[in-house]
C-alpha cells in the first residue's frame, strides 16, 4: 500500500520587533500528512511565540488543509499567461 497525503500544513515563521516592524520575508514552508487529524497532531507541537532577545519576537503560524484545498491555492498563485501570448 502505498502512503497517500490528505492533508498539508503550512508554516510561517515571522520575526517581528517590539515596534511591530518584520524582519526579512517569512520562512514559509508546507509538510504533507496522510489525514487531516495528523495534520492538527503536529500543529498543536509547534510553539507560537517565542521571545529571542529584548526587542526581536518569534512568532509562528500554522493551518492545516486539505490536499484540494492545497492544491487550489497553489493554482491561484501561479502567474497566469495573456490569452494570446505565443510560446518562446
């Protein structure tokens, strides 16, 4: 039998000051899971906020969706090409 992913977690890691400014772009990655409830699992390990020195904060994100769902967003994110353009 082979492994089939129903479900991806998507991560963002933020570093924020304490005057609300980011620094950098966020870390974003997704890890694919076979159900949904393995997904929410590992969701509820990793931390929120973490406090790195005086002024930086760690903060992280998480949401659990379904491979459809995953997949229809990547699909939103692809540039779309001019009806007309020719190919190179």
């Amino acid at each position: 039998m082979e492994p089939t992913v129903g479900a991806v977690l998507m991560v963002g890691h933020f570093i924020v000051s304490i005057f609300g400014v980011q620094l950098g772009q966020p870390v974003i990655y997704s890890m694919p899971f076979q159900t949904m409830e393995q997904c929410a699992v590992y969701k509820a390990y990793l931390p929120v906020e973490s406090v790195l020195d005086l002024e930086w904060k760690h903060h992280t994100k998480t949401q659990c969706f379904t491979l459809e769902q995953f997949q229809a967003m990547m699909a939103k994110q692809q540039p779309q090409k001019p009806t007309g353009t020719p190919e190179p």
